[in-house]
C-alpha cells in the first residue's frame, strides 16, 4: 500500500534539494512526504476503520464536525 491520504488522494512529490553554494549547483533529487496521520473515520457499512489522513483533510473533518 502506497503511502497516501484516505480522503484526498495525496501523495509523495518528487522535488529538489537547495544547494547553497557552489559554481555547477548540483540539483540533489528528494522526495517530499506528505504529512499523514491515523484518524478513525465511519465505513458506508456503519463501523469505523483507523485510515491515515492528511493534516489538511483531518483538519477540515475536525471543522465539519463541529
């Protein structure tokens, strides 16, 4: 299973290190992680199911419940 967000799909992005110095600025490649986190969320069928979700999308879900 990818590491991903339950809700909106996010997903790891490729990017590049800052070089600081230099003549040539070598590009070092990362990856950027999104920033997941386990939340208990409601199934269609009535349970619930610990998913990892977003900071975003739990933060959003906090708001709608309210």
């Amino acid at each position: 299973m990818a590491r991903a967000c339950a809700v909106c799909g996010k997903e790891s992005m490729g990017g590049f290190n800052p070089q600081s110095s230099g003549m040539n600025r070598v590009r070092a490649h990362r990856r950027y992680q999104p920033n997941l986190q386990p939340l208990t969320l409601p199934t269609a069928t009535g349970g619930t199911k610990r998913q990892l979700v977003c900071t975003r999308c739990r933060r959003t879900i906090a708001k709608a419940s309210r």
